[in-house]
C-alpha cells in the first residue's frame, strides 16, 4: 500500500498521472492517494521511503501490473499453505516468505529479514493489512506474520 501511495504522489507531482481506468486497472479499488499524508507522516523520513519512492517513479502501468501479478502469485502460495493446514515454521512457508521479501527488495527498497518481520508484525495490529491478508484467506495474516518471522531466524542460524 504504502509503495503504490508514493507512486501515485510522486507521478502525480511530475504530472504523469494514470487516468481513472488506468488506476483502477493497477490498483483496484485502491486509492492511494486517499493514504498519502499517513505514508509520508509515518515512513517520510527514512532510506527505504526514499529508495521506494526513488524506484517506482520510473514505473509504467506494464510494471505496475507485473508488479501485482507477482505479488498476488505469492499471496495466493501464502494463502494455499495456510489453507493446507502447513506449519508457519515448514520450508514451503520460509520459502514463500522469502519470496515476498525478495519480491519487496527487488522493485521497492532493500528489504532485510529484520525489516520484514516488522512488516509482518504491521499486518497484524493494523486492521486495515489485516483485512488485505485476510481477503485471501480469513485467518491468513498471523499466519503469513509467523512465516516471515521463520524465515528470518532461518537466516541467521
């Protein structure tokens, strides 16, 4: 959320707005900039807000949709180990896990392990994530918390 926020500002500010049915083509019903003064408020200041934002003002509408394809493809593996009862802590989970993470730290910021159990930790206590995993699958975000969090004690041992 908070990467297509900076995107749609920072577009904007250059006057390379999408069109209405070209942001609802990338984004949903996802408005971003209805969340743009929380982003800056609440990640403004630090290098990983500044990398994204340095990143996807070069993206086009194509990459914003490769962007979504790729992530909801790892969404929906989240989601179906969830669903097939796997263990947070099991190596297919780890692996999805880190396919998130590679996948935030390819078109976004560099995403350490530590970086991402926060987010994780985000997707829990802020109903507004919560419900986004959950949309998958109800009951998904502890889940999809917990594998990020194996996966980064994965990495350190």
């Amino acid at each position: 959320m908070a990467q297509a926020v900076d995107q749609a500002l920072q577009a904007n500010e250059e006057g390379r707005t999408m069109n209405k049915e070209e942001m609802f083509e990338v984004f949903g019903d996802f408005d971003p900039a209805e969340h743009g003064d929380e982003v800056r408020e609440r990640w403004g200041e630090t290098e990983a807000y500044a990398e994204s934002s340095k990143r996807t003002t070069r993206y086009t509408k194509d990459d914003w949709k490769r962007i979504g394809d790729e992530a909801d493809a790892i969404n929906h593996r989240l989601a179906d180990l969830f669903v097939a009862g796997t263990d947070a802590e099991a190596v297919e989970a780890m692996e999805a896990a880190e396919l998130h993470r590679l996948h935030i730290d390819r078109w976004f910021y560099p995403c350490s392990n530590e970086m991402h159990t926060g987010l994780g930790e985000m997707y829990v206590a802020d109903p507004r994530f919560t419900k986004f995993w959950n949309d998958y699958q109800p009951g998904l975000a502890p889940f999809v918390r917990d594998a990020f969090l194996a996966n980064a004690l994965r990495a350190i041992v």
